[in-house]
C-alpha cells in the first residue's frame, strides 16, 4: 500500500538559465549566524573541482550574491553551499553553469541537500580528503593512502609524531598534515546531493522514494496516512549513515556498495528499513547503480576479451574511452567520437541509440570500431573488480573492461 509523507519542507525553486553575466544569488531558509559562510564551486564535466568562491556572510541574512570571475572553458556545472563551525548545513542542487556564465542564477540552498555520509574536504592543490568519524575517532582517506585520525585533547598541542594524521580546525577551515605530505590547508567540501533517492528491498518487498519536499513508501501491511512536515527527519552524523525517520518506519542510508536479486550490477548505498516495535530490519539498495561510473573518463583496454594492445597492428596505440554523465554515454572510438543514452530499466544497464560522427578510418580500426559499439549496444550490466576496473557485461559474460587513468 502506497503512503505519502510530506517531507522536509523543503521545496527546490526551478532552475532558469539566462543570459550571460557577473553574479549569482543564493538564498536559503533561517537566519544566517555570525560564523556562516557562503560557498560556490564550479566544476568541470566530470566533477572536478575547478574553482571555489568563499564569502562571510552578513549576520542574520537569508541570501547573497556573489561575483563571478571569468569561468574556465571547462566549467560545466555549479553548486552553492552554507558552511558553519567547518560543517556544510545547507546546499543547492547542481546545476549547468550555461555556455559563459550564470547572470541572474538563483541557487537555493536545502538542508535536505546537504546530508553526506563523511566530511569532505578540499585541499588547494591536491586530491579531496574524506574522513569517516566513529566513537574512538576517525578514518582519513586520501588517493595517498588511509590513517587513523585520534581525538586531541588539547588544541593548542601540535602533535608531533610523523606517522600521525594532524588536524586542527579554525573557523571554516582546517589545517591538515598527512604523513609523508606537506601540510594542506582545506576547506568543508559540498556533497554530491542524496535526494531524489529511490530505495528498494532485495525481494523487491517494499520502495521508498525520497525527494526534497516528500516520501512515497510502499510497504505491505501499512495503512494509508499523511504525515505534517515535521513528520518526516533527516540526520547525517558523518559516520557513514544517513537516517530517515517517520511514522514508525526508519530508513537507514550506509556508504557501502549492495547487490539486489536478479539485477545485474551494483548498487552504490546500502539500506535498511525498520518498523518501530519489530525487531526484524529489512534490507535493501539504494541509489542509482550509474553513480558508481559516472564522472572522469573510462580508457577500455579489452573489448570481448581481446586487449587493445594485440587487437591490431598499426604503429600507433588506439585510445577508446567511454564517460557517462546526466544520463548520457559519450566518448572517442579507434576514429570517431560517439554519443548515446545511459540509463537504468528493470534492472538492466542499456546503452542506447548510439551515434557517431563519420570520419574516414582505415578498415583494421574500423573493424575495431564497430566490435566496440557492438560491445556497448549489448551491455546489460556491469560490475566494478577490486583495483578499479570496470567490467560490462552481456549477462554473465564479460565485453568490455575499461580503467581510470
């Protein structure tokens, strides 16, 4: 049975792209406090940071403009944020920046949209790090490696072992020290936003779907009923859980890859449902399975079990990539550049309706390129090995591989 929750009161005003120009505002819910602070991060098609604009923000304010700079070529998309005490409390959607710029762009920052599951920080000049908290402390991860991150005590005291990971935050920014890494002074990074989120039982037993402003749960047994604004909470202890709870029924959101019956890929949250006064805890996956491959570029170095590097004899090396974004497959075959759909449907990965532009293309890399296209077009799923590759697959077998520079 179908039950409808108002949710979090927190509705996204529309997005309007408009003519080019210097500022965009930002606008929010409450009263800003005297430590807030406004962020706005540009980022390129694959989600790399590109630029950041930070701003105080005027006490007990409730928007704010800020002046664009002149963007990169390579800006794709942005985001805005409030940051208080180093934690993000509110954020914006992502949205396109436009051809040049973003004249007129409103960004409505939701509290909804700024759940995470760590604390990201951006550090000038180098990866983001991630840490994870629980109760004797927490985990750093950086692509350098992984730390234990202990309690300090004192503050003022600069720890001065060189196997430990140093921290010590001031305001909205922190100054960390990993070992064998020059010290980084970082800023709390946004989130990717969780909501719309749609989880699902692994009998496919119950759904919830959750968006910014409500929560649909099909779940047998429960009676129909609305539920206030209020009835529905969120919180985010940066520990690698995200809880939803309402009505007797709590949704728990973790950081760690799930499967489900019959489908043919992973999914990237894990989720659990529980009914006040029963003991069993259902569970699930959630989240979109194309969030795990979306982003930076795929380089594909076998296709139908063959590897690139014997797949023909030609002087120079053949470069195939593939990049998945906003429901889209794109990239550069043995000649050509492609574009086609991604998207997930009754537990299948299809990629669709696959064009390419027609440059001439001697036969052997022809012959490659269309065993590539051929390899796409009859992709189901996908799976992800353990050093990072990326394995589609034809149901059970295996017609592609592809790895991250």
């Amino acid at each position: 049975m179908r039950r409808a929750l108002a949710a979090l009161a927190l509705i996204l005003a529309p997005w309007s792209a408009q003519a080019q120009g210097e500022q965009v505002r930002l606008s929010w819910e409450g009263r800003a406090s005297p430590a807030a602070e406004a962020v706005l991060v540009i980022r390129d098609v694959e989600g790399a940071q590109l630029l950041a604009l930070r701003s105080p923000v005027p006490v007990g304010a409730q928007a704010m403009a800020l002046d664009m700079p002149p963007l990169p070529r390579a800006a794709a998309t942005m985001q805005g944020g409030l940051i208080e005490g180093a934690r993000v409390l509110r954020q914006s959607l992502i949205r396109p920046v436009g051809e040049r710029g973003a004249t007129g762009t409103d960004l409505n920052l939701r509290a909804s949209l700024g759940l995470g599951f760590h604390d990201l920080w951006d550090c000038a000049e180098t990866t983001p790090v991630t840490i994870t908290w629980g109760p004797d402390g927490g985990i750093v991860e950086h692509a350098s490696g992984t730390w234990p991150l202990r309690p300090n005590p004192d503050p003022d005291a600069v720890p001065t072992d060189p196997d430990s990971v140093q921290m010590q935050t001031q305001g909205n920014s922190a100054r960390i020290v990993l070992p064998g890494i020059a010290e980084l002074d970082c800023h709390p990074a946004l989130f990717r936003p969780l909501l719309p989120i749609t989880a699902q039982a692994d009998d496919s037993g119950w759904r919830v779907d959750i968006t910014s402003d409500q929560a649909t749960i099909d779940l047998p047994g429960l009676e129909a009923e609305s539920l206030a604004t209020s009835g529905l909470t969120a919180s985010a202890g940066r520990n690698g859980v995200v809880r939803f709870a309402g009505g007797g029924v709590s949704l728990s959101l973790t950081d760690q890859r799930c499967r489900r019956a019959g489908v043919d890929m992973p999914y990237p949250i894990t989720a659990s449902l529980a009914q006040t006064g029963r003991e069993a805890v259902s569970k699930g996956c959630a989240g979109s399975p194309l969030h795990l491959i979306e982003g930076a570029s795929w380089r594909v170095t076998s296709v139908f079990g063959v590897p690139l590097a014997s797949a023909f004899t030609a002087a120079k090396a053949v470069e195939i990539t593939l990049q998945i974004a906003k429901g889209e497959i794109s990239g550069r075959t043995t000649c050509n550049r492609y574009v086609g759909l991604a998207r997930t449907d009754a537990g299948r990965l299809e990629l669709a309706d696959l064009g390419t532009t027609r440059l001439a293309c001697p036969l052997q890399l022809r012959n490659l390129e269309l065993r590539f296209l051929d390899a796409l077009e009859v992709t189901t799923g996908f799976d992800l090995a353990r050093d990072g590759t990326l394995i589609l697959r034809a149901g059970p077998m295996p017609v592609l591989m592809a790895r991250r520079p």
